[in-house]
C-alpha cells in the first residue's frame, strides 16, 4: 500500500508532535508515523514541563503558535517561577503535568488539527532518490511517499536499556527499539553515534512517610505557559523534598561494580549536567548528602517520580539504598530506574532549517539531533515542520536569529559546534539573554509567526492587545509627575528615599524597592490604567514594568546584537576554498571544510576559529 502526502513525520514524542501540528497548520498534507497512539508526547522520564531556559523555549514554542504551552497549563498540577530571586532575564517557568492527561490532550489536539493523519507503524527504511528524501517504508510494508521527511525517533533508534547488568532492547520501557532505519539513513552518508540517558525509580506514593519530608507547595499567581491564557484546570498538588545520607551512599557504593556505567557495559556518552546517583557519588566522594525531590505523576494515580535519583543499578541496590533514607524505609516502587543508550545523527550535517546537507528533503528534530530534554526537542520539532512544509510549497526558509530566541541559540549550537554530550540548554547558552525573556517571546515571534500563516489571528489579535497595553502604560508613566507632598509617605513606608522635588513616574519604577503593583497602589492615575486595561492585566503590567526597569539593559544589549546582524550579513559560502586558504590555520581549515557555514558570524562561533582566521578572511572577502 502507498501513501501520499507534502509531509511525513516519524516519531510521535514531542518534537515529532509539534513538527506534525506545525506543517499542517503551514497547510502541508501531513502524516504522523508512531508505534503508539495511545502513547504520543509521552513523558518518558519527569512528567514535568520548562525550567531554568527550558521554560524560555516553551514560551517561545507557544508564541509561535506551538501546542505545548497550551497542553502544558491545562494538565498542569503544579506551576513555579524559578529563579525570581535574580533578574527577569532568567527568570524560568516550571510545571509538574498529569501525565496521562498530557498525552491525552496531545491526542486530542491532533486529531482535531485538519490536514493531519496519524498512522501507527514502524519507520524502517528511509527512500532516497537521487540523493533527495522521497519517503519512508514501515515494517508492515507499507510506503509512505512526500516531498519532506522529518525524522524525530527519539530514544528508539537502537536502542538498548540497562538494569544493573541485564540489557534489553527498547526505545523506553516496556517499548520495543527501532531497527534499520539508522542504517538505511547512515548508507547515505549521515554520520551516527550514540548517546546515553537514564531515568529514576517510580515510586508507590501509598509507601511513603511524608511526615519526615519537607513540602513544596506550587504557586497560583497570574503566570502560564500559554500567551493564550488557558488556565489551570486541575488540582494543583505539592511535591516532597528530602536527601540521602551516608547509608544510602555506602550501599550505593557497594553495587558500583555492577554499574552498567563503571563496569564498561555502556560506552557512549550521558548527559554531564544531569548525572545518575552514582555518577554523584564517584564525581562528589566527600559530599555527604544529595538532594532528591518527590514529584506526583498526576491526580489520579499513586504513582510519583523520584528527581535526582536517576540510577542504572540493579534493581535490588536501587530499592535497597531508597531504604535508608528515613521518609522511604517501607518504600514499594513500580518500576526502578534504568539507562538507555541510542542513536543520533551528527547535526553539523545540518542546515540551520534543521534539514539535511547531504539528503534534500530531510529534516532531523529532537534526540536524534543530540539534545536531551522534551522542550529542546518540541522548539527544534516546530522548526523542522515549518521548513518540511515551507520545502514542499517553496517558501522562503524559517530560520531564527540567536538574539531572536532560544531555539535560535539552540539550533545554531547544534549546527554551528555540533555535540560531544547530550546538549541541554542553559541561560548561560545564550548572549542576549536580557533580549530573550520569557515575558516577551509574544513580543519577539508572534508577528512574525502571524506573518507566515503559523499563528492564529486570534493569537495575533490578543499579542497586539497587549502590546497597545504596554504602549499605553509606558506612555503613562513617561508623562505623568507626581509631587513630595503626595507621594513620600508612601514612600517612606515602602522603604525608600522621598522626593525632594516632583518627577515622572517612570524615574520612581526605575528604583529597586518600587514595583509596578507598588505605584499603582499608591498613584490613582495608574492604577485606573492598569485596571482598564480589557483583560490580562497583570501580564501586560509586569510587562511594561521589565520594559521600563531594564530599558538601558536592553537597549545596550540590542545595539551589540545589531553589530553582529553586520557579520551575519556578509555571505560566505561557497566564496572560498578552505583547504588551500594557508593564511588560516589548520585547525580552522578543517573546521570550517566541515561546517561549510553560511554566514561570517556563524564562522565566528565555530569552535577552532579564531578572531584572527576572521580577519584574514574579511581580507580576503575586501580584495
């Protein structure tokens, strides 16, 4: 049997979903290829959505008309802003999600999306012809023929799981691996390699002494993930935090020799940033305690994930070590933790469309790519879809800028310096993090989202409302004065210097001591405008106030960004011939052969090219 269609996509985590969603909302004729439907954006290790940048990236998904922000907040059971203690440049959104009413909701979503077929098969060969992707055959033999394939397997590809020292093969538990289609992708000349992660102990919430743990209430203020507005629809619950302790060490330590990890059984390379508890162990041998935090897995289960013990054992050490740990001496678990290695694709190989430079036609999105983590893979799933379907219409590429959003960092990492560990995103990634807030990825992408046919208009509609509500309360505030006599003591109260003489509003919000929701209180002619504003009041206040309180911040931080928008400027492929070029070094040489890249500034980041090789080749370009 054949099929037809503009776009396929293979794999149904959440890169492979967004990519689905993305394209056929692009208009592409779309179908999605999974092993399971009742699995699709499974959860495969924590049922939890964002955090320190990975947060950014989902608000950034979101803005750009992505599903996972408005998935994440109406299955949400917890939701926290990290990192408030320091400035709103990093500051993070968290949410603990249901897990099964994620999956669900994600289902829903696709089968409501038009233009959009769900096939459940296994992906086994994929077809290329005269060196351009033109499908994928399925181990029920039937193909699959378009104009774009986007390959988002996940963990699938080989993959390999390990208990202690018992190997059995899988893309996640109780799944089975994906076989052939790595080699059917390599014989192309892609080059593969492999890559490990682990996921912790489930544990039976019905065994646990909460009595000697400490609680970690959620927060219910005005935040979301979703510009939209979704609400939080469900209960919200606690999470449990508590530590391990010497005993636990040493009974950890006494079953290192069966560590799939220590004992040579695993050799590819696991992610530095988020280590197993007896990598802890062996890197930190005098720290006498970890923290570990107890996550419910949703409303209707007494299921609960155990973060920070992520282990790859045997099971009986596993269970054995959790004993000793006060809240958790009668502990049951359902499954315990295990590691799994799998195949990914180097991403030098890629544009930074995410499609393949030696195989037109092909995108690669997610794990495959090198990334670990489910918002990496649904911001490079997005883009990947949108160029799937912009390659089959003719349109003009979809690529993001690094002072234009996190995804945009993320995928020129990958492109630009490839990966030698599983990349997960950092604040510290990326060089405009004042410019890329998790506040104003409405304000960076949604336009443009708009402009392509991506967004909604009833997006749009709402991003424009709130951006005249910006406009207005900063025009306010840049032109209403306020007197000594009426404000200082209020002032005083609040802790700060009184007026000697009269200034704007706007003078007053750039002291630390003054909020947005401070002043307002105490100036009526805010206040009144803040509350007619017709809806998303805080949002749009808190908004203004970042604008206005880091104005010089971001003002310095966009006039550096434009300096560099000069070296992205200056076209460089296919303008030299890097392994004659004896002014550069060796070292740059083979780099830049390798990466081939597009621009001046993408030379810039390659690692192995100095300042220096820039110049002789601004040089050159000058001659």
């Amino acid at each position: 049997m054949t099929l037809n269609y503009d776009v396929i996509v293979i794999g149904g985590g959440h890169a492979g979903c967004e990519a689905a969603s993305a394209a056929a909302r692009m208009g592409a004729s779309t179908c999605l290829v999974t092993m399971d439907m009742n699995k699709i954006a499974q959860m495969s290790c924590n049922p939890a959505v964002g955090g320190i940048a990975k947060g950014q990236i989902v608000r950034e998904v979101d803005a750009l008309g992505g599903q996972m922000g408005i998935i994440t907040d109406a299955t949400a059971i917890q939701f926290r802003m990290l990192n408030r203690s320091k400035g709103p440049a990093v500051w993070s959104p968290r949410a603990q999600c249901d897990r099964g009413r994620f999956i669900w909701r994600w289902r829903q979503a696709l089968d409501s999306t038009p233009g959009l077929d769900i096939w459940q098969d296994q992906a086994t060969e994929l077809i290329v012809e005269g060196r351009r992707a033109r499908g994928v055959r399925t181990i029920w033999g039937a193909e699959l023929l378009a104009g774009s394939v986007v390959i988002t397997a996940g963990t699938f590809l080989n993959g390999l799981m390990h208990i202690g020292r018992r190997q059995v093969e899988g893309g996640r538990i109780a799944e089975p691996a994906a076989h052939h289609l790595t080699e059917s992708i390599t014989r192309h000349g892609i080059r593969a390699g492999r890559m490990k992660t682990g996921t912790p102990v489930r544990i039976d919430r019905r065994s646990v002494h909460f009595e000697d743990m400490e609680v970690q209430e959620g927060e219910a203020d005005f935040h979301r993930f979703s510009f939209m507005d979704t609400g939080r629809r469900l209960p919200q619950l606690p999470c449990w935090t508590c530590y391990t302790n010497p005993d636990v060490h040493e009974a950890l330590r006494a079953a290192l020799p069966d560590s799939p990890l220590y004992n040579g059984q695993i050799r590819s390379i696991g992610p530095r940033y988020c280590p197993s508890i007896e990598t802890k162990l062996v890197t930190f041998p005098d720290k006498g305690q970890h923290p570990l935090f107890l996550e419910p897995e949703g409303t209707d289960t007494n299921e609960m994930y155990l973060n920070g013990f992520s282990s790859s054992l045997p099971m009986d050490a596993q269970i054995e070590a959790l004993r000793h740990i006060p809240a958790l001496r009668d502990v049951k678990v359902y499954r315990p933790g295990y590691a799994i290695e799998y195949d990914f694709f180097d991403p030098t190989q890629l544009k930074h469309t995410l499609e393949s430079k030696v195989v037109a036609g092909l995108f690669l999105a997610g794990q495959v790519n090198g990334t670990t983590g489910y918002e990496e893979a649904a911001g490079q799933g997005l883009v990947a879809g949108v160029n799937a379907a912009l390659a089959c219409s003719g349109g003009e590429p979809f690529v993001m800028r690094r002072d234009e959003s996190y995804i945009g960092v993320l995928i020129d990492d990958l492109v630009t310096k490839g990966v030698d560990e599983p990349y997960r995103m950092f604040t510290s990634r990326a060089e405009y993090r004042i410019l890329l807030r998790q506040d104003d990825a409405d304000a960076r992408l949604t336009e443009r989202a708009y402009a392509m046919g991506l967004a909604t208009r009833q997006r749009y509609d709402r991003w424009m409302a709130k951006k005249a509500g910006i406009e207005g309360i900063e025009k306010l505030c840049k032109e209403t004065s306020v007197k000594p006599l009426e404000i200082n003591p209020a002032l005083e109260n609040l802790g700060t210097t009184p007026l000697r003489e009269g200034c704007k509003l706007i003078d007053l919000l750039g002291r630390p001591q003054l909020s947005m929701d401070t002043l307002a209180a105490i100036v009526p002619q805010l206040r009144e405008k803040i509350e007619s504003l017709p809806d998303r009041r805080e949002e749009t206040a808190e908004a203004a106030e970042i604008r206005i309180k880091y104005k010089g911040y971001i003002e310095r931080e966009r006039m550096v960004a434009e300096k560099m928008h000069r070296l992205e400027d200056i076209k460089i492929k296919g303008r030299f011939n890097y392994a004659e070029m004896q002014q550069l070094s060796t070292e740059a040489r083979q780099k830049l052969q390798s990466i081939d890249p597009v621009t001046l500034a993408q030379a810039s980041r390659i690692p192995g090219v100095s300042p220096s090789d820039i110049n002789v080749m601004l040089v050159l370009m000058g001659r």
